[in-house]
C-alpha cells in the first residue's frame, strides 16, 4: 500500500512538470530570438524583462553590426520636432592660418582730402629783380578745398549744388586765382559761406593759375596747406614769390623743385598729403595767394581808389555851412 502511494505521487508530480514545460519554453522565447529585436510579441506587450532585453541590444552590439542609436537631428529637423530644442554646431576652423594673432594696429584714415608731392614734371623758370615797397601784401585770396562728400557735410542742408567757379577774385576783378585740373580747365566748385571751395577726388592732378588785370608788376606769394609751393616750408609773407607781368596770368603746376622741375599738385588722403608727412598737418584743405605791388608802382588800393573815381560825386545841391558872425 505504501509503495502505491509513492507510485502515485511520482506521477503526479511527472504530470505536473510536463504541464508546467510548454509555458517556461513561451516566456523565454524572445530573449534568444534571432537578431534581438527591440519590439516584443503583442501578449508579452507590459512585460520588463523583454523591454530590458531590447534595450541592451541596441546599447550594446557586439556581433559587428552598426549600432542603431538615433543620432541628433540636423537643426531644421529639430525645428520640426521640438521647436529648436538642437542648436546647430559651431564651426570650427583647425588650419594653422587661422589661428588667432595679437591685433594690429589699424592703419589711420582721415576724412576729406589733402594734396600730396607728386611725380616730378618740367616745368622751367628764371629770375627777375622785383623790390617791393611793403613786406605786408595788397590783397590776400584763398580757395579751400575738399572732395564731394565733405563739400555737401560743409554746405549742411541748404547746399545748391556744385558750379563752375572754381576761382576767386578782388572785387574789382584786377586779380583773379583758380584751381584748373592737369589739362587747364576749370573743376567743380561751391560757395560755402564766404568760402569759395574746390571739389576734387583723390589721385586727380590741379593747378593754380594766378591773373593779373592790371598795367603794372605784382608779386605772388602762393602756399598750399600751409606751405610755400617753392621751397615746401612754413608759409610766410617774407619769402619771394612769382612775378606776374601786366595783363597776363602764370600757371603754378607743382611744388618747385628746381628752376627746371617741380612735383606735381595731387590730391590724396589726408594721411599722405605733403603737409601731413612733414608734420604740418593744421592747415590742410586751403591755397592761398599774397600779392605785393612794386616799389614805385600803385598799390591794389591807390588801384582801386582810381578806378572807381566818380567824375561827379555830388549829384545835388547841398546846404551851405553856417553862417560866421562878424564882429
């Protein structure tokens, strides 16, 4: 009886393990399923050992497989994802060429123009006696200068455009200075003011003419930015000048640098001006002209008195002086 019972356990138990066998074989299934894919069946959806599972794949793959990690998505996509959650890369530059150096000193520009000490050309002169009876000049003229956009800025918004006056002359007309390009004609000009400026451009080559509309000599004493254009110093009334005959006009083409040459007139940068490179950068955008009359011959304003004379300066009768009491 007792071996019967044993008998009947043992078989009970078999019945129970080969029920139990199908079940542990369905759970295990996709662990070792081919390629470890990261989806598990439908029935085994909620399951955390088949997420685990999936999930080491994809961390790890060591049969030589190229893993599937999802890389960053270029910055449009991720506009189209998260609203810009991604920030694009900066790019970064390894050439050698590239790389960062102490900051240089930035080469100076100043607005505006200034006249610079040009190629040399041919240009011959002589000398002549010439005394003069005062050391202080008849009549002073100047022409100021500068390019387009700095004659419009001086002209502020009232401007009326350029001309072609590009001259200034006494009131009487007896002495007349402009500023001609290379070729002898008149350039742009505009009054400013009482200032009568020139327009040019930079690189553009000038000339100052000087007219004298009297019978008598003068002497003219012409500087450029502050300088003398014979000897390219300091401007000064007591240096010598050139002689203009009666009725003629003389053409000044350069800074003097023989009685054979002189360099011409140009105008340039500010910072490559002839006055600017000497040091002597104050006076930069101005001509002027200083005319002194011979000795013995009439000053611009005995000149002046006698050509505006009136052949009758009173034109109605006036009313006689006071009558004198006699004793």
């Amino acid at each position: 009886m007792h071996s019967a019972s044993l008998l009947r356990l043992f078989a009970s138990l078999c019945l129970l393990v080969l029920i139990a066998l199908p079940g542990c074989a369905k759970s295990n299934g996709p662990a070792h399923a081919p390629g470890g894919g990261g989806s598990s069946p439908a029935g085994d959806r909620a399951a955390p050992e088949s997420q685990s599972v999936a999930r080491l794949g994809t961390e790890a793959d060591f049969s030589g497989r190229r893993s599937r990690r999802s890389s960053p998505p270029a910055p449009a996509e991720a506009e189209a994802h998260d609203g810009g959650g991604y920030e694009p890369a900066p790019n970064y530059d390894y050439d050698d060429s590239a790389v960062a150096t102490a900051p240089q000193q930035e080469q100076r520009h100043d607005p505006g123009l200034g006249t610079s000490y040009g190629e040399h050309h041919f240009s011959q002169v002589t000398t002549a006696p010439f005394v003069r009876d005062s050391n202080q000049p008849d009549v002073l003229l100047s022409l100021w200068y500068n390019d387009q956009a700095g004659v419009r800025q001086a002209q502020g918004a009232y401007g009326n455009g350029f001309d072609q006056l590009s001259q200034s002359s006494t009131s009487d007309g007896v002495f007349v200075v402009s500023v001609v390009d290379e070729y002898g004609y008149g350039m742009s000009g505009a009054l400013v003011g009482n200032k009568r400026y020139v327009v040019g451009q930079p690189g553009q080559r000038y000339k100052l003419r000087v007219q004298n509309n009297s019978p008598y000599r003068y002497e003219v004493v012409a500087s450029v930015d502050g300088l003398d254009v014979i000897d390219g110093e300091s401007a000064s009334f007591v240096k010598r000048g050139y002689i203009i005959d009666p009725w003629s006009s003389i053409t000044v083409d350069g800074w003097r640098t023989s009685q054979e040459s002189i360099a011409a007139f140009r105008f340039s940068a500010m910072e490559e001006s002839y006055a600017d490179r000497k040091g002597q950068g104050r006076n930069i955008g101005v001509v002027g002209f200083a005319f002194f009359h011979e000795r013995g011959g009439p000053s611009w304003q005995e000149l002046q008195r006698r050509d505006n004379a009136d052949p009758f300066p009173s034109r109605f009768s006036q009313p006689p002086p006071p009558r004198r009491w006699r004793r």
